[in-house]
C-alpha cells in the first residue's frame, strides 16, 4: 500500500512562509544584537560567532549524510539559527575549543538524535548553554567588561549586573549601571543578550513579518515586571526594581527569541500566554531565590518539558465551531 501521506513535525501551521524564509529573517532579526555586540567586545564576538554558526551547520550536516542518511537539510537555515543563539548565550571570551563542544551538544544531543528540526522537545541553543555552564563553570561566567570601538574582549573581566546583584548582602544601585547603559549594552554579560534595544528592534521586525506573535514575549516579560516589582515594592532596599530585571541578563533574548521558538512553544494562543507567564514566573524565582543569578535558560528549559501538557489542556476551537 503506498503512502498517500507524509505528516511533517510540528508546527502545523498554513502560511505562504517556507522554514527556509523564516529561519533567515530571524537570522535577518538578530544582526542588530550582533553589531552592537562587535561595537562592544570586539573580534572575539565575530570569530565565536562564525565558529559557532559553522559548526552547527557542518554537525547537522555530518550527522544526516553519513549517520542518518538522509539527504542534508542545512539550507533551510535552522543550524544557522541555533548556532547565532548559541554563540549569543555566551562571553566574548570563551575559549573556541567550548563553543565546538557546544555545537556538537546543541545539533548532536539536543536536536538530531529526536529526528531534527520540527521533532526536538528542547531548545538546542539552550541545551548546550547549560551544559556548557554546568561543565565548565569558570569559562562561561567570566565575563568581558565591555570596551567600544573594537577593544580585545579578553583584556578585562568583570562581573555582571545581576552577578553583583546575587554576590551583594545588600542593594547598590551606584554599583550597577545605568538604565541607559543596560539598554544599549554597556554592560557585562553573554555577548547577544547585552543590548535591548537592539534585541528590541529585532523582535518588532519578527512581529511585523508574522514570524512570532506577541503572546510569548508580552507574557515572559509582563511576569517578569509584575513578580519582581511586587518584591521590590515589598522591600526596595534589598530587591532590584522590575526595570532592573527586565534589562539585564537574557530576558529580552529568551522571552523574543528562544521562548517563541515554533517547535518547542505551544501552538494556541492561551497556551502561548501560559507558557511565556510560566516562563517569567520560573526566571524570577529562580534569580531571586536559587543558586543561579540568571534563570531564563533554566525556565524555558523547564516549560519546553510542559509543551506536550500545554497543547493538551489549550487546544485552539475547532474550526467553524
């Protein structure tokens, strides 16, 4: 009996857009992030950046020819894509040896093993920046201080905002940068995640195409705003304000471009909703309270475990219903 039937892995969506078009307009999104992060750390961002990038798409392609053999896919642009969020979740000065082992978790434990693009549960950018701070500490939490014009990352290392938020008994807000420095970048911290407004001005051009929606990255950040602003209202002598939380660290970069990714998030728009509110809730929670002074890898991580769960409980109304 033949096949009259071949049903791809999610999502399951009919648009005019192919996967190849989108992958390459987020990558066409993230450019701003990453011109502002050469301004600021210089050459070691652009040699990371193409390191990563192309490790991914070689694994990817290894992987498919000689192991699964199948035809490569790696024109459609998604190895690009976890390769960019990669090198993005990561300091300017990583050592290149960490950022191959990192393509190699991101496309050969975290995407390809589930059947590739459209069937991984996780998000393999993700993956491989926790594994990456799990197993080699030292490298991914020391941090470039930022120095305009082309400076050699690897001359300075400092500590974050939020680093210096969770090592501080006490708040100094004259210890931290300011509001208009965390929203350009002149900070320290995972070379992508640096710049707002950049990062900004990526996901308005994702909204405008339809590529995202709103739904993940409203919710994400709203949380965030609202969780952390009643702590700072409970006792702003010790808790940051919500601005604070909302500008520093990879929010903005996860709650724009990995949470809203196609097919770890949930399909319905409630579901959506849900997922980006349990997102911030998990990020603050865990900046507040754990070990960790960031939580946005470790809360998209956890939510993606609960996409199956989501879509189950959120189904979008049948159609003509």
């Amino acid at each position: 009996m033949n096949k009259l039937l071949n049903v791809s892995g999610s999502p399951h969506v009919h648009s005019g857009e192919t996967v190849q078009k989108i992958m390459w307009s987020v990558v066409l999104a993230l450019v701003p992030a990453f011109l502002v992060s050469v301004f600021y750390f210089g050459l070691p961002v652009i040699v990371l950046t193409f390191v990563s990038v192309g490790c991914c798409v070689l694994f990817e392609y290894l992987i498919q020819r000689f192991l699964m053999k199948v035809k490569p896919t790696i024109s459609d642009g998604s190895a690009v894509v976890t390769g960019l969020l990669l090198a993005f979740n990561v300091p300017a000065n990583l050592p290149i040896w960490i950022m191959v082992v990192g393509a190699i978790v991101a496309i050969g434990i975290a995407k390809m093993p589930f059947g590739g693009l459209g069937h991984n549960p996780f998000n393999p950018a993700l993956v491989a920046r926790v594994f990456l701070l799990i197993a080699f500490p030292v490298a991914m939490t020391s941090w470039p201080v930022p120095q305009p014009i082309w400076g050699f990352a690897d001359a300075v290392t400092g500590p974050t905002p939020l680093g210096l938020l969770k090592e501080s008994a006490s708040l100094d807000m004259s210890q931290m940068p300011s509001y208009t420095n965390l929203l350009v970048g002149q900070m320290g911290g995972s070379f992508g995640e640096v710049s707002a407004i950049a990062l900004l001005i990526g996901a308005a051009f994702l909204l405008w195409k339809r590529i995202i929606s709103w739904h993940i990255p409203v919710a994400f950040m709203l949380t965030v705003f609202v969780f952390s602003g009643i702590f700072w209202l409970i006792d702003p002598t010790h808790y940051a304000s919500p601005f604070f939380h909302l500008l520093t660290g990879g929010i903005v970069l996860g709650a724009c471009f990995m949470a809203t990714d196609m097919v770890t998030s949930p399909t319905s728009h409630s579901g959506m909703l849900v997922f980006g509110c349990g997102c911030g809730l998990l990020t603050i929670i865990i900046r507040l309270f754990g070990a960790y002074p960031e939580g946005v890898s470790f809360s998209i991580l956890i939510m993606n475990a609960l996409v199956p769960l989501i879509n189950k409980g959120f189904k979008p109304k049948t159609y003509a219903k």
